[in-house]
C-alpha cells in the first residue's frame, strides 16, 4: 500500500489546482482520476464551450464588418473542423496538467477509487493511503423525470461536445447559463434553437436588469425562449407542451444542472446536511471524518471551477498547518459568456437592503464610453452596488464586452478592502472601457 501525505479524489478543477498547492507546501501528493484529468469544465464544461462560442463572436464581427463599409462573406461553416480545434484545445491543456503534475512530483493514478476503509481507497487493484484526503468527486448531469424521455436519445452537458454535426433544430431543456450559452452557439452555427425553461424565467441567478439585455439579444437573434413550460412527453423528434404545442427536435439537450457525486462520501460514512444533497464541512472544509475535506460540487455553493479551486487551495493549506477564513461567496465571480457578456460577484441591491444597508446603486450605459461607440459595441452597463456610511464596494455587475475580465477590476478593489473612494481617485487611461467603472464610481462618491 503506498502512503501520501495527501491523496486527492477527483482531478477537476477542485482536485488539480489543489494537488499543485498542497505539493507546494511540501507534501507528498497523489491525484486520482476515473474520467479525464480536467473535470467536467475542461473536457465537457467551460472550455469546449468558450471554444464553440469564439466562433460565435468571429460570426458577430462578420456581421459588424459588413454594417460598417467593409464586406466579408462566410462560405461555409466546416463544423468537424469546428469539432478537431476543439479537441486540440482540450488536449493541450490536459498535457499541462500532466506537466506540472511531473514538475511538481505528483503522482497521477488513472482509474476508479473504490472506498476500502479509514482513509484507505482502492485503485485497479493497488491500495492508497492518505494522511490527509481531499474529495473533489464533483458531479454529473440531472436528468428530471420526464415521460418519454429514456426512449429517446438525447444530448447531455457531458455528451453535447461528442456532436459532430450541426442540428438543423435543436431543443434545450433548461434556461439556466449551460443552456443559453450552447443556444447562442449553436444559433451562430446556423440551428434553429428552441430553449424550453419550466420556471418563470431564464438565468434566474443573474441579476435582473442583465437578464432583460441578454433574452432581448437572444430573441433578436430568433432564439425562441418558453418559460413556464409544462412539459407533457418527449417523443422521438418533438417535446410536448401543455399549451403551446409541439417543439421539434432533430438533437434534444437536456441542461437541467448538475447532481452531486455522493457515492465515495455516503460509503465513508460521512455526515450530509439536513436535505441529504452536500457533505457537510466546517470552515476549513474538513467533513465529520478527520482528516477528510471535501470541496466542490461536493459541498454547494457555486457550482463553478474558480470557486472549486479556491476552496481546494484553502482546504490543502489548512491540512498543512495553515488555515485561512473560507472562501467567501461574495467574492465569487459569476460570468455569462455570450454577446454581450455578464458578470457579477457580491450582493444584489434587494439582499443589500435586507442585511440593513443604507444602499447606493449607481451605473452608467456602455452607450456613453468613447471606447465602445467607437467598436460599435454599446449594448450594456456597469452597475456598482455600495453603501452610503463608508462607501463599501458590496456588488457589481457588468454587462457588455469582456464583461468577464473588466469585473476583477472592480473585484480586486473589494478583496483589498478598498471602497468607492479607491475606485473613483484611481487615474483610468483614455479611452478605455474600464473608464465606465471610474465613471460609475463617481457618480456615487455625489451621494452625501
């Protein structure tokens, strides 16, 4: 039986980034991986669909060019090829994986863990040992309880990229960021696209003012959005809805979210919260066994890679003596990578205003920045969400170009503790879009 001063279960984001740090700080690491090293957000998650959605974003500019004096056809869209750079791109982030796991001496064990006892797993037939164990299992797709559903062959988030040819007609069960994100894709590529959502609204997580931009954009683009969908039977080539017909399919997805993995944890033994669906961890994110930390999709929270990995990194520190306040919520950025992008961390104004605050919400439209009038892209707002007494910086959104990268900036202030104050006194280059942020800051430093 070989012994390591960490052994790590799962090599998804929580997993890998964690074994880099714990290695790091001196200790003895072994990864082990049933599926691909990566997870879900490298091989069937977050990267191939970043890859599919560059291709969206070349397709819009095309469309720019010509509205603006010069002219570019598209001949073809050559999906396989679309397919292999995909595959190339996924491949070479896996080898640099395995490269740093070899420059770092971390043993990677391809296979299945079966649970044995203690911190004691099992791996094609070689028995591992762990001082300290981490659990990054992660998840897989749900599949609700739909009649006709298990007749028929469908996609899933983990089957979506196997797809080698375009669907003329593609139905999305769930409107949440997964299913709008392969929607405004696929619709790029040319397939009509059908989202069918059984809640009152898409993007129920995404604050509510982005959320009116993006369904304006993706219905501008003929994507057809139901809501409050009751959905009857799916048959072969059509979903069922009470009330407004058929939808037919020629490639059905369903991206209804992602159930935890809870086979390793309920064999150990440990203590789940009171709904039976995550471990239950302390702020360390040690479980009930000692020694044994969970992160994750394991735990809840978000279910978003970044998030994985910072609490993978708080959780192999405090196994190495050096234990640090948990990752906070609030300081999770939470992107949504169509045309235009969203991002947001930090409270809404209604839970600012519920936690007591004196709430100031300020924000200014892209339509104003000299940077975006001249792209041609002024669709969106920075919105910055602070507190009359000291200026806290409490959330922000951000809706528009590279929405993704422009929020750190915001971000970052607010990690340092910094308030408004920094933000509107911080020299901004122009023209730059950042300068909306400086602008929005302002505005707020008016309220006296």
């Amino acid at each position: 039986m070989k012994t390591y001063d960490v052994l790590i279960i799962g090599a998804g984001p929580g997993g890998y980034v964690a074994a880099e740090e714990a290695a790091q700080l001196g200790n003895s690491v072994a990864v082990i991986e049933k599926n691909a090293v990566g997870g879900c957000c490298l091989n069937v998650g977050c990267i191939p669909s970043k890859a599919y959605l560059q291709y969206s974003h070349w397709l819009s500019a095309v469309q720019a060019l010509n509205a603006n004096g010069l002219s570019v056809t598209v001949n073809q869209i050559d999906f396989p090829s679309v397919v292999k750079r995909k595959n190339k791109i996924i491949s070479t982030l896996q080898s640099g994986i395995h490269m740093t796991f070899k420059k770092n001496g971390i043993h990677y064990i391809a296979g299945e863990a079966k649970y044995v006892e203690g911190k004691i797993f099992e791996v094609n037939g070689e028995r591992y040992y762990g001082k300290n164990v981490l659990l990054a299992t992660g998840g897989a797709p749900f599949i609700p309880n739909i009649p006709g559903l298990s007749d028929i062959d469908y996609l899933t988030t983990n089957t979506f990229f196997d797809m080698e040819t375009l669907p003329n007609q593609l139905a999305i069960i769930g409107g949440g960021v997964i299913g709008v994100e392969l929607a405004y894709a696929m619709k790029s590529f040319g397939a009509d696209v059908t989202i069918i959502e059984a809640a009152p609204d898409i993007l129920l997580t995404v604050d509510l003012e982005a959320r009116a931009i993006v369904k304006e954009k993706l219905r501008s683009l003929g994507i057809k959005i139901i809501t409050k969908a009751s959905i009857q039977q799916v048959k072969k080539g059509k979903v069922v809805l009470s009330g407004h017909g058929e939808i037919p399919f020629d490639q059905l997805l369903v991206a209804t979210g992602r159930k935890q993995n809870l086979e390793i944890p309920k064999a150990m033994g440990l203590e789940l919260d009171e709904k039976q669906q995550f471990v239950k961890v302390n702020e360390y994110y040690e479980t009930s066994m000692k020694h044994v930390y969970a992160v994750g999709d394991l735990i809840g929270g978000y279910t978003l890679a970044h998030s994985a990995s910072a609490e993978g990194i708080k959780a192999v520190r405090a196994m190495s003596g050096k234990k640090e306040r948990p990752v906070s919520p609030y300081s999770i950025p939470r992107p949504l990578f169509i045309e235009p992008e969203v991002s947001e961390f930090g409270m809404s104004e209604e839970e600012a205003r519920k936690k007591g605050y004196d709430v100031i919400v300020e924000k200014m439209p892209f339509s104003f920045n000299g940077r975006a009038i001249a792209a041609n892209e002024t669709e969106g707002f920075v919105k910055i969400i602070s507190e009359r007494r000291y200026r806290e910086i409490l959330g922000a959104v951000i809706v528009g170009p590279n929405a993704a990268d422009l929020i750190h900036q915001i971000l970052a202030v607010h990690e340092a503790e910094g308030t408004v104050d920094e933000l509107a006194n911080t020299v901004f280059a122009h023209p730059t879009i950042s300068e909306l942020i400086h602008d929005t800051a302002k505005k707020i430093l008016k309220h006296q």
